[in-house]
C-alpha cells in the first residue's frame, strides 16, 4: 500500500485520477508480488484483494467534486465497507499463517512449466488487480460525477449490494460450521448451498453488479460500459475458480456427483429431485 500511496503523493499526476489509481494500484501490487516471491507464497496477494476497493473509493471521493453531503457516495460507500469488512474478517478467520497457501496457487504456477513466473505475476497478482479495478471504474463515476443522477437506482443498488453481501456472509457461516463439524467424506448441501453449489461466488458477482448499478445511476449515458467488471468476473469464476473447485472437490469426494446431478452450479434455486 505504502508504494501506491507514494505514487499518489509524489509521483507525477497524469490529470486523471482514475489513471493516477490505476498505476498506484498495480505498483502496489508490484510490491505484493515481491513479498510473495520472497515468502514463496502468492496468498500474501488475498487481502490485498479485500483492501484495495475501499481505498480507491475514499481517495475518489476526497479528491473528487463531491462532498459528505452526498447520499450516492454514503450509499455505495457502506456497500463496499460492508463487503470489505466481511470478506476480511472471513479470511483473518480460515487463514492459519503465512505458512498457509491457496492450493490454487501451486497448481496454476505448476502447470505454466517453465513459465511460472509470468503465470504467478500475471495470473495471481496483475490480472485479479485488473479485474478488481474493472469492477471498482463504477464506482470512480459514481462518486465523481455531479448531478443527482438516478437517485431510486442508487437504492436500488444499495438494496441489491447489501442483499449480495449478506448472502456472503450467512454462506460463509454455514460453510465454516460445516467444516468444523462434517464427518470424514461429506459433502456440503445444506443450507444456501442446497440451492446453489457456490452461493458466495454469486454473491460475489451480484456485489459488482451492484457497484455497476451505481455507476448507472450517477452516468445513465454510461451503462454500455459500465458493466465490463461484471463480465470480467463472470468470466474469472466461470472460467477458472468454479471448473477448479469442482474438479477437486470431485476428486476428494467422489460422492459430490450427486451434488452436481441435484444442485444448481451458481443462480440459487430449488434443488431437483434425487434420482432413484
């Protein structure tokens, strides 16, 4: 964090404050990135991910148009607070030390080869930064931008972003209840996770979009491109943290078949029958 806020200090302004972020954000990460060469391990880079939206929020809006006195920024900045506070607090609480490493990790750095290191640079630090600040750009307009805007979209995305953040935290509940008491072979389907076989992950993309619909109610003008960090996380879970998941949990469990025969992989929904 230190060498982004250097950047934005004493580094030489680009005239544009969602550019001069952007490069703070990714020298930041830059930083991370060494720490976890060091260490040898790249979840040093998981709180970063939960850190840096907030951050790039309050420096928006301080350096922006907008006062305190505006319900837009009180309305996405308690969404993402929210959000930030939870998704922290849940990896303070599954993360035993710095020993500890996302078994995803080694996986992607191991099947680049010879590769590796621009696997670990690109696809665990830079691109995830990409994808955060792809879904924060939003958010920049919706606390820069002057002008009541859409102001029942607002609570409308604050509805929606709350409603998303919340169903995160009760599915992490359940999922660290779970794991602190399963038997030996079991399987989660309890829950919201009988409804959805990655409920935190639509939780997730329903935050961004979310944050999408802030930028829509500050900039109506702008929502053809106001949902590409939406996309860019759809495409992160469906294309990678899903299949992964699902391919591991299928290895360890083999009974979890039956979970994917009944169960919906992401939009929660009732569960189908068992088969007889």
């Amino acid at each position: 964090m230190g060498a982004g806020a250097a950047w934005l200090l004493w580094g030489p302004a680009t005239g544009r404050r969602w550019l001069d972020a952007l490069i703070a954000d990714v020298l930041a990460t830059l930083v991370v990135f060494i720490f976890s060469r060091a260490y040898r391990n790249s979840s040093f880079y998981d709180a970063f991910w939960s850190v840096i939206p907030p951050l790039l929020l309050v420096y928006w809006w301080a350096a922006g148009p907008l006062g305190l006195d505006s319900l837009r920024c009180w309305l996405v900045a308690i969404v993402v607070g929210y959000w930030a506070v939870r998704l922290t607090g849940n990896w303070v609480y599954s993360f035993p030390g710095l020993h500890h490493e996302d078994w995803r990790y080694p996986l992607l750095r191991d099947s680049a080869g010879r590769w590796e290191f621009l696997a670990d640079l690109f696809g665990i630090h830079l691109v995830p930064t990409l994808q955060v600040f792809l879904g924060m750009l939003p958010v920049y307009v919706a606390v820069t931008r002057t002008g009541p805007g859409l102001v029942w979209l607002s609570w409308v995305a604050f509805a929606v972003g709350i409603a998303a953040v919340t169903l995160e935290l009760v599915a992490d509940t359940q999922m660290h209840r779970f794991v602190r008491d399963k038997q030996p072979g079991a399987v989660m389907d309890r829950g919201l996770w009988s409804w959805s076989r990655h409920p935190n992950y639509f939780g997730e993309i329903s935050f961004w979009f979310a944050l999408a619909l802030f930028g829509v109610a500050a900039a109506p003008a702008d929502a053809w491109w106001l949902f590409v960090g939406v996309i860019a996380m759809v495409a992160m879970f469906l294309g990678a943290s899903i299949p992964m998941m699902e391919k591991r949990s299928l290895a360890r469990r083999p009974q979890y078949q039956d979970v994917i025969d009944r169960v919906s992989m992401l939009i929660p929904r009732p569960p189908r029958k068992a088969a007889l």
